[in-house]
C-alpha cells in the first residue's frame, strides 16, 4: 500500500512493488566512504549500498533492495560498528 499525501490517494499493490533501489538523503557523511552498510528503519539490518556524496548529503544505491522505506525517516550508515554518516530520507526509488 502506498499513499500520497497531496492528491489524497492510497495505492494497493504487491509487495514488490514497494521495493527501494536507491535512496536520497539530506545529512552528512562524517568520513568519506564509497561502500557502506545503510539502516534505513530502526530495527532492520543493515543493507550493504555505494554511497556517493552530494551538495548536501547523499545518494545510495542499494545491493538488495528494501522495503517500508519512505520520506522523512532516517537514513544511517555504518562502517563496521562506527556510524560514518547519518541524514533525513528526501527520495526514494
């Protein structure tokens, strides 16, 4: 299920169809890293994504894809168990 807040629109679908490849962030990165692994909801794991850094946060193109990812939650990434950038979801696709 998929909703759109601005024409009031909930969309049903399959699963697959809610699948995230890549992710925009507006954040920082504290340490400049090509591969990283990104938590994109609390208690998920970690997805191992390419990072590149962008005028003002990041972009990530995700190995696997994830699921329940939306706008406004929180993209963090980790190098092992140190957390190398941290920024708000702005696109998903």
């Amino acid at each position: 299920m998929k909703n759109d807040a601005a024409t009031n629109t909930v969309t049903v679908g399959p699963r697959e169809a809610l699948a995230v490849r890549a992710v925009e962030a507006r954040g920082r990165l504290h340490l400049p890293v090509e591969r990283a692994g990104a938590k994109l909801r609390y208690r998920s794991e970690a997805i191992p994504a390419s990072v590149a850094e962008t005028s003002d946060g990041f972009r990530l193109e995700l190995d696997e894809p994830a699921y329940g990812v939306a706008r406004g939650q929180f993209a963090v990434l980790y190098a092992d168990d140190a957390v190398v950038g941290a920024g708000a979801i702005t696109d998903v696709a």
